[in-house]
C-alpha cells in the first residue's frame, strides 16, 4: 500500500479517536448569586435636570436571561491567549483581519491568505511546496526578502537560506486554525527589525474551537485534502488539535504527486493579557515542479502550456516547531514574553537556465537547507504620566541564533555531478527597542521610538576556504507615528522611520567567485539601510464603511542581494518607491462584506548602472543576447498596481457564497524595460450551505474564468538545444563562434509558469 493511500483514511480515524474521548469545549458559568458583589447605590445629580421615568430593575441573570457572551475572537479578530492587549492602530494602513473572514476567501494554497493585506499580491511561480513569492508596495518580494511574517511571535523569515534571503514558507499552515491577522506596512514600529521595510504581517492561532470539525475536500486534477480540528478542556485551559492531508497532481504534463502533511498540538490557559500558550507544529512535504519555461519552447512546439524542460524539477522539506508564549498584567501596566526553536530541512532541485553552463547534463542544482534555529523575545509596557500626560511606554528585548547547513551541487536528475558550495553558518542577532506614546489631548497622540540591532555571523566555506570569515554590524533605527482625530469618525495619520533588511551572511565574507576561485568578488554588506514616510487618512464617517488612504514614499540604500540559484552576489544599486493605497471595507448588514483596494506604485532604481552598460556592450552584434540587457532605472519584476475586491455572502447557517477579483499589473522585466510581462487577472468564488445541525457542504472554483496568463513571469538569457545560438557556443568541432559574454548569458526571452486552469474543489464538513 502507498504512503498516498495509508494517508487519506488516517486522519479522518484519528479524529473521530481523539473526538470520541475529548471533553465538552471550555464554557463560562455565570457566577453564582452568593458570589456576587452588589455595587454601592450612586446618585448623580444636575441643575435643571428633567425628570425621567424609572427603569425596570432588570432581573437577576440566571441561565435563561443571561446576557450573550462576547463574540468568539475568530469572528472579530481580538487577540488571542497571550496575545497583548487589543491593537490601537497607530497608521492609516495599520489593520486586523478575523480569521473568519480569511476563511472566507476561496484560494489555491495557504499562503493566499495573506492577500487580505491590501495590496499585498501572493503568486506561486513554482508547485507543491516551494514558498510563495509576494509582491508588495512596488517591491518584488521574491520569497519574502522585505516583509517580515511571525506566527503566535514566532518569526517564519529564513536569513542565509539556500534559496533566497528572507525565504518564508507557509505552505505548513492550515486556515482553519488562523484566529487573526494583523497588518502593518512600512519602518515605522520598533518591535520589528529585519526584513519589515515593505511590512510586516503577524499570524495568532487559535486556542479553541466550539465544535469538532472533520473536514474533505476532493477536486480538479486529483486534488485532495483532509483535516480535522478539535479542542478540549484541560487542567484548566484548552487543548486545541489539528492535522491536514493534502495531496494535488495539478494540470501539468508531469503530475506535481504533491504530499503534504501537517498538524499542530496547542495548549493555552487565560486570556489575552494574563495567560500562557504554548505550541507544536510538524509539517513535511514531497513534490514534482512544473517550474517556469522559455516562451519559445512553447512557440515552437518543443513543450506545451503546460509541460516542462526538466521533468525530475521538486523537492522536499520539513519543519518541526516549538513555541511558546506568556503575558502579565498589573497595577503598573503588562509585560509579555515569547520563545521558540525551529528544525528546518528544505532539498530543491531546480533547473532555471537549461543547457547554459552544461551541454551535455544540463543545469540541474540542488539546493539544500538544514537548520535549527530559535530565539526569546520579552517586552514590558509601563503605563505612567507626563506632565500629568497619560502616556505608555515600551521597553523590549529579542534575540534569535541560526545553526545552518547549507549546499549547493550540480545535478542530472536528481543525481549528483559535483559541489558548488558547502557551508557551515552561525548567525546571532540581539536587538533592544524602546516606544513612548503620549497622549497629548483626546484627539493628539504620539509615538517616539528607537531600536538597536546587533548582528554577528560565521561563515565555514568548506569547499573555498578563502571565502570563510566572520563579520559583524550594528545599526540603529528611530520610529515616529502620530495620530489625529477621531474628527467626525475620522483619524489622520503621520508615520516615518528608518529600517534594514540583513544580507545573506555567505554574501559578507566572500572573496571569490563561488565554484571558480580564479575570479574574485567583492564582499556585501551585513545590514542594508532603509528609511520610508507615509500619511494617511481613515474614516469610518459612512454607517457600515471603514475606508483609507495611505501615501507613502520608501528609499532602501542598495538592493543587494545573495543569488542563491548561482551562489553570486548581485549588488543594485539605491531604489526609491512612492505610492497610494486606497483601502475599503464595507458591511451594510451583517449577512454582506464588500471589499475593495488599489495600490498604485512608482519604484525606480537611482543613479547609473555602469556595470549593466559594460555588459549590454559585450553583446554587441548579437541581438537575440543584447536584447534587454541596455541600463536603465526600471525595478524589475515591481508591478506599478495591484488591485483586488470581494464580495461576501451570508450567515451563521444557510446559503453564502463569495466571489473575489485579483489583479497584478504588468511589469517591467529588465531594468531597461524592453520586456514586460502579462496583467495578472482572476476571479476566484464559492458557494455553499451551512446546515443548523453542524454539517456544511462548499463548492470552490478557481480561475472561475479560465483565464490564460502568467502567474509569474521572467525575462533573462538560457540556451536550449534547438536555439541558433547553442551551435555557436556548443559546435560539434572546433572552438565556439560566439563570445564568451554571449555564451554566458544565452538568448533573452520571457521565461513563464503559467495560472492553472479553471478548477473546481467540492468540500464536506461537519462539527460535532
């Protein structure tokens, strides 16, 4: 029997064994009679006051008359156990999102979620578990480089990572058991230091749920999912559980054979500001990849929309959590702290550039992350006055250590052919921040901060020792918001700040080419600067409509990055984005949400590239290689609009339904912007019915209007063996015709992996 069919029935079995034996979920009691303590009678009075007809004493609560209990925190986003205190947002485009309304949302993968960010775009430009790739205020995110996510505090961001500096996968996290996410953009907030400068967004779980859920979905291309959630008193707190199957072919030629297992064990006991949680999470997942092909390989028939060059393209990778949480509050204010240790392995093989390098075996590599990481963070909040001002104060600590094998090899199927990189690193880092708010008068208030951050990394190159080393940097960051309002429902906001992302450590010891010690390289920062401002404007004016508008500008100082497909540092040159955010959510009754947001954005590269011109030169005579590469200031890969709007249907139980638009604007390329990719568009919807007796049945369709364009799109030069210019560089006799340079850099096309197809998931659920 295959791993595939022992997995599909096991979860379903193991929750109705765990569901069998748990206990009733948590309930409140009202508090007995004899209990309660009666207030002391206070009588107010006013000069020419009118008299007023006595009210009814209302009746003594007893279980029939009891008043309804607040709302669940998954309805309303609220935080959850150990959370803090609810978030007061301190900028226009500073928000909560409940995890009932991201459960809301029809999507192809988990990550998709986070798309209730405004203006936040989440693509996958390859299958099965590879992370997402995010776009966000004009930056091309790639795999989460300047957006920073934590989930219950515990940072997913991956530094030094054999892929891409900052890699954040959450293909590991089930929806279900997300109770909140909130949202925040730009540098301005203390508490977060690396890879924040586009935003940061913060995922809180769940602690508890009121009904058991089993839960199959079955769909197009062999798409299959399993889960079940459940929770249970326990010494006082709750026990919450959750465990997914996933398994997805997907409509490529090669099935994707996508098998995914996760769960999630959790335990938490009080309330938001005086509780303890503490979490484990086990993911593990294999795949085949349909990764981005050529457009001329598809023009010439040599591949299909929908097939690949290099059918043995995937992966595995695993990951093992523990975290923990805890929160205080007394007469003097609160404190919070939080721990964690990850176990992360991540193997890729990917093959982006064909017969580039090698004519004979291809360009396959193999990319391979092993890590154990962890770190603590605490945080005290005093609430004092200020010259009789009340103000509260933040002082704060965290601290966070990587362990990390990482490799690089040259492979054919899978198969080794020779190291590229073996390295051993050991990255620290410790910051310290401190915020004040002061609350000036009933409409002014203000929030000065500072933050520090020392980082320290180790890097043993195993293969070239010469590019072994240590470094070490420091950086400070000041933060400034101020709010004014509430006038006539109406909030005006001011933010600016200074923030960093860090490089990969490998990318700062460097000193000679990886896999070629003949030629040297230049060594990269640790720490790279960024600064942005940003005003904005809320209102809540229109009954039912909370609307804003953000204006912004962003400047990071170099866009330098560590290219981990090649083991190459590339260093660009400064950047500066500016834009406006319009932000729309309207809910007119409870049964309807309409939402609507636009992110217009201008990102331009600064300065000249010199470098980019000596290249464009060296390609001279060859135009199907010079194409593309001439200088220029255009962002590549940054859309100028990401647009997206919804529509939400329904109760409690009964019929709902929701129908969300997304939209990603074309984008330039080459920093020249000779190439420029297709809009991205598609509609995605659901309907359903919530049955009064537990039981729900669902029916998704993705890509409702079978559109044909690119999830992600690329432009750079490769060689296949059916281009003109592979005999040039590759002749059966004698020396090659075409320039080295030439050779290098191969033809330049668009290089694409397209949306899947109209697909539809039918789901049936039940609570219990």
């Amino acid at each position: 029997m295959t791993p595939r069919s022992l997995a599909r029935p096991a979860l379903l079995y193991l929750s109705l064994g765990v569901s069998a034996a748990a206990q009733p979920p948590l309930t409140t009691e009202p508090p007995a009679a004899s209990e309660r303590t009666m207030l002391p009678t206070i009588k107010v009075t006013t000069p020419h006051a009118k008299p007023r007809a006595a009210r009814a004493k209302p009746k003594p609560a007893t279980a029939a008359t009891a008043p309804s209990a607040a709302p669940p925190s998954y309805a309303t986003g609220a935080p959850n156990v150990a959370g803090g205190p609810p978030i007061q947002p301190t900028m226009a485009s500073q928000m909560m999102v409940s995890g009932q309304d991201l459960n809301a949302r029809p999507v192809t993968r988990p990550g998709e979620i986070l798309e209730a960010a405004p203006g936040l775009a989440v693509i996958d430009h390859s299958d099965g578990g590879k992370a997402n790739q995010y776009y966000l205020r004009g930056y091309n995110l790639d795999h989460g480089t300047d957006l920073a996510i934590f989930v219950d505090d515990m940072p997913i961001n991956l530094p030094t990572h054999a892929h891409g500096q900052g890699y954040a996968d959450l293909n590991w996290l089930m929806p279900e058991t997300v109770n909140g996410l909130n949202i925040r953009k730009g540098p301005y907030f203390a508490d977060v230091g690396d890879f924040a400068t586009a935003g940061s967004l913060f995922i809180n779980l769940r602690d508890s749920v009121d009904h058991n859920m089993i839960l199959e979905s079955v769909g197009s291309f062999d798409y299959q999912r399993y889960f079940t959630l459940g929770s249970t008193q326990l010494g006082g707190g709750s026990l919450l559980y959750a465990g997914e199957v996933n398994y997805y072919d997907g409509p490529w030629d090669t099935p994707d054979h996508m098998n995914k297992l996760s769960s999630l064990l959790r335990y938490s006991q009080g309330t938001a500001t005086d509780g303890f949680s503490a979490s484990a999470m086990a993911y593990s997942n294999t795949w085949t990849s349909t990764d981005q092909i050529p457009l001329r390989a598809i023009q010439s028939g040599l591949v299909g929309l929908y097939g690949e060059l290099d059918p043995t393209d995937g992966g595995d990778t695993s990951r093992f959590s523990l975290s923990a949480r805890m929160a205080q509050s007394d007469s003097d204010g609160s404190w919070k702290a939080n721990a964690y240790l990850v176990k992360y392995e991540m193997d890729l093989f990917k093959n982006y550039t064909w017969f580039t390098t090698d004519p004979v075996n291809g360009d396959q590599f193999h990319q391979h992350d092993d890590r154990i990481y962890g770190g603590v963070g605490a945080s005290r909040t005093i609430d004092g006055t200020l010259f009789d001002l009340p103000t509260e104060t933040v002082f704060g600590i965290q601290s966070r250590y990587d362990a990390i094998k990482l490799g690089l090899s040259n492979t054919v199927d899978r198969m080794f052919l020779s190291n590229v990189l073996t390295d051993h690193v050991r990255e620290g880092n410790a910051g310290i921040y401190a915020e004040n708010t002061v609350h000036w008068t009933d409409w002014l208030r203000t929030a000065l901060g500072w933050r520090g951050d020392y980082y320290a990394a180790s890097v043993n190159s195993i293969i070239q020792a010469a590019n072994s080393g240590n470094n070490q940097a420091a950086i400070g960051s000041p933060k400034f918001r101020m709010v004014f309002g509430p006038f006539a429902k109406t909030e005006f906001f001011l933010g600016a700040g200074m923030g960093y992302h860090s490089n990969d450590a490998r990318s700062t010891t460097t000193t000679e080419v990886p896999g070629d010690p003949t030629m040297g390289q230049g060594a990269a920062p640790l720490l790279v600067r960024s600064k942005g401002a940003e005003v904005g404007v809320r209102s809540k004016a229109f009954p039912g409509l909370d609307g804003s508008v953000s204006l912004f500008i962003l400047d990071q100082k170099s866009e330098l990055f560590f290219d981990g497909d090649t083991g190459d540092t590339t260093a660009g040159r400064p950047s500066r984005r500016t834009g406006i955010e319009f932000t729309n959510d309207y809910r007119p009754v409870s049964w309807l949400h309409i939402d609507a947001d636009l992110a217009l954005t201008r990102a331009r590269f600064l300065g000249y590239d010199l470098a980019q011109e000596q290249l464009y030169l060296s390609l001279a005579g060859f135009p199907q290689a010079q194409i593309g590469n001439a200088p220029g200031n255009y962002v590549y890969n940054a859309p100028w609009m990401v647009a997206s709007a919804g529509l939400t249907l329904g109760e409690a139980t009964g019929w709902f339904g929701a129908l969300r638009w997304r939209y990603i604007s074309s984008r330039p390329l080459t920093e020249d912007g000779a190439f420029q990719s297709p809009p991205f568009s598609v509609f995605n919807g659901n309907i359903g019915y919530r049955f009064g007796n537990g039981w729900r049945i669902q029916l998704d369709g993705l890509n409702l209007l079978n559109a044909r364009t690119d999830q992600a799109t690329y432009a750079y030069g490769s060689l296949l063996k059916t281009d003109s210019l592979f005999a040039m560089c590759f002749p059966k006799i004698g020396p090659p015709t075409a320039p080295t340079a030439v050779c290098q850099n191969g033809v330049m096309d668009y290089v694409l992996h397209p949306i899947e197809p109209l697909a539809v998931r039918l789901t049936l659920a039940a609570t219990f």
